[in-house]
C-alpha cells in the first residue's frame, strides 16, 4: 500500500473533466488577462471569506507584498510575524523594505502567541500578521484587540486556511487584508501559481487592484510603482470549477482529523497530537480546515524521534512532511537580523518535532487506519531503540 502526502492525480481523476472543460473553453474564448473568469472568481472568493471584495494576483507571495504596499508599510517600520511559518510571510515584510520582529509560538496551537505581543511593540512597529498555519485560524480576538489598542494594521496570513472560522467568522476577515494562496497543493489549489487578497475597505481594494497591475487606475497612466501580479483567466477558470467543492473537501479534512484523533489517541507518550477541542465538541463557530494534520514527536535522550519516525514511514510507503525544520529566525536569509535560535524556544521546539500526515479528501478511513497502525508499531520498535 502506498499513501503519498498528498496525491493531487487522484483529485483529478474526479474532478479533471469539469476542470478540462473549462480550461478548454477559457483557450477557445480567446481573452486571457484580467477577464470575466477573474472577475467572477474573485466575486466568489469575497463571498466564501464573508468579505466585501478580493482581488486576484499572482501567488500567495505577491498577496503579501501588496497588501504590505497598500499600507504604506516600507523602509524604517516594523512588522511582527512568528518565526515558525514559510519564508513567504517574512520574505514579504523585507522586500517591501521592512523589518521582520519574529514573535515565538503557543507549543499548542502552532500559531503566534498572543501574551508575547505587546512586548515586541516599538514606536517602528507598523503592523501584525499572524499566520493561520496548518489551517488553525490565529486567537484574532486578542490579536485585534492589540492591533487596536497600538494603532496597527492587520494583515491575515491566510495561505492555509481558506474557508476556517473564529469566533463564527472566517479567516481573512478580521483585519485590514487576508492573504490567501492557491498554490497547487493548498485546500483551493490552482494548476500553478495563484494568490488572492481579501479586505471589507473599498479604499484599500482600489489601491490593491491598481498595485497588481503596474500601478495603473487608467491604462498607461501610473499612479506609482506597481507590480505584475495578475491571476491569469486559466487558473481562473480552473478555482472556480474547484470552488465548488471547497466546503465538501473540508468537510472531508474535518472528517479525517476526527479518525486520526480516534485512531492515534494514547498509543504512545511520544505522539503529541495537534489540539483541536473545537471540532471535537461539534461547534461550528471555531473551525480549522486542517491543511495539515501536524503531530508533534518528542525528541528522547537527544535523539530525534521524529526523523526516525518519518524515515520508517516512508520505508512503508507513506509519505510524510516536515513544515518547516528551521524556523526563520535562524534561517541563514534572516542572518542579518541576529537573533539567536533560543531567542524563540517554542518555535524552535516544535522545529524539531512536527510530523505532516497524509490528510486529503481523498483518502479512506482504511488509509487512515493504515497509517495510524504504522506509526504505532514503529513508535513500540523506535522506544526500545531511542
Ligand atoms: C503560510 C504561507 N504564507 C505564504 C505562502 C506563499 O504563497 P505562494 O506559494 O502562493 O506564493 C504560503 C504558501 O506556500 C504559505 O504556506
């Protein structure tokens, strides 16, 4: 049996007519950029982030730098993001010119945390983007409220969880911008690269669509220095056909999460598994859309058990991931901001322990059950080794 991390042939088995039809259509229509393929996809997308408007741009990347951009943030200010997430949010904060101010995280949520805010804010400090990772929407409550209390702009990272829910409202939703991408392997996957921003400002949404195309409100009339970020009509086409299977597919993720809790629950004191009390209690109004499904290995007597663990997976054909080994504080691309790694022990903690497993909607509870029955039996033979 072979269960990669993710098998996106499969999806397409399923849904690949719908999805040629459209592509077809779309080549044979003739209009490439910026037609009605975006137009309505991005009315889609407000719509599914319970947001007034979104514009589509080139990838997740770009979404951040623009959404940086409409804020003004550049040269001499700061921005708070954690350490423990992909390069593209702190990647963003320095090419706009800024600097990043790493926050460290809640061990049990993965997200940024919380209680550490208040301390990193300088008179600099321009502006917070938390991360909703692995698909748990960050505690915006208080985050809101001390981006509120300091005047600071909010910008959701909302690569991963797309269709998630805080507090009854979906993610992307609750500051300034969201920030989402469609990058091939995300709940909402282009067949390419993809991005899109979210916000309820019509002011800031005026600035995003004119900073996505060269700075331009009229064509050939540059208001400021801009960007090529558009989404193009193709993969357009493609998001909207597989928007409409968004809310089923986290339905699905959910579904599997509940069998991976059910399934590796107390095999073992090793295997932290990722925190969830929300969906396990049934209520609706906190939702994580399950990206991943991230377990922690505790590292015993110096041993990494989780590098172990991930290499007997894959000598049983299953794929697992490490998001991500190194957090960005000690990334060599953030050298030059001289932190130490034990400036943010939590992040560099769980750098060492997570484990992404196999969670796609089209993965069996049988897969699951094989998954769940491998890890146990190589956490039984990996204990007596470590
Ligand atoms: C948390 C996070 N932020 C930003 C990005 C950047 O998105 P993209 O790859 O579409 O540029 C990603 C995607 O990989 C991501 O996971």
């Amino acid at each position: 049996m072979k269960i990669p991390i993710l098998d996106l042939k499969k999806q397409h088995q399923i849904i690949g007519s719908a999805i040629e039809e459209a592509v077809i259509t779309t080549l044979r229509g003739g209009s490439y950029i910026l037609g009605q393929n975006v137009t309505t996809f991005e009315e889609n997308i407000a719509k599914f982030c319970d947001c007034k408007y979104a514009v589509g741009v080139a990838n997740g990347t770009d979404a951040l730098i623009i959404a940086l951009r409409a804020l003004d943030i550049g040269l001499g200010d700061e921005v708070i993001t954690p350490s423990f997430t992909f390069a593209a949010t702190a990647e963003a904060i320095h090419l706009v010119g800024a600097k990043p101010v790493f926050i460290d995280i809640d061990v049990n949520t993965f997200n940024l945390n919380p209680e550490l805010l208040e301390a990193l804010i300088t008179p600099k400090t321009k502006a917070i983007i938390p991360v909703h990772l692995y698909g748990k929407p960050s505690p915006m409550d208080k985050i809101m409220k001390i981006a509120h209390k300091h005047k600071l702009y909010v910008i959701e990272d909302n690569a991963q969880a797309i269709g998630a829910k805080f507090n009854g409202q979906a993610t992307g939703g609750f500051g300034d911008i969201g920030c989402i991408s469609f990058y091939p392997t995300k709940n909402l996957g282009a067949c390419g690269d993809a991005g899109a921003l979210t916000t309820n400002s019509l002011e800031l949404y005026k600035r995003i669509k004119r900073l996505r195309a060269h700075g331009m409100d009229l064509r050939y009339y540059h208001e400021e220095v801009g960007y090529n970020s558009r989404l193009d009509e193709i993969q357009a086409a493609i998001l909207n056909v597989k928007l409409n299977y968004l809310n089923s597919w986290i339905l699905k993720r959910m579904t599997l999460a509940k069998t991976y809790y059910k399934l590796l629950s107390g095999i073992s004191d090793l295997l932290i598994l990722p925190v969830d009390d929300h969906d396990l209690t049934q209520n609706n109004l906190n939702t994580h859309v399950w990206h991943q499904y991230t377990v922690r290995l505790k590292t015993k007597s110096n041993h990494n058990l989780r590098d172990l663990v991930a290499d007997k997976l894959a000598q049983q054909g299953i794929g697992s991931m490490i998001y991500y080994p190194v957090p960005l504080h000690v990334q060599k691309a953030f050298s030059y901001l001289n932190y130490k790694a034990k400036d943010l022990p939590q992040s560099n903690l769980v750098a060492q322990e997570v484990l992404s497993l196999p969670i796609y909607p089209e993965l069996q509870d049988s897969d699951l059950e094989f998954v769940s029955n491998s890890l146990k039996s190589i956490l039984t033979e990996c204990c007596s080794l470590v």
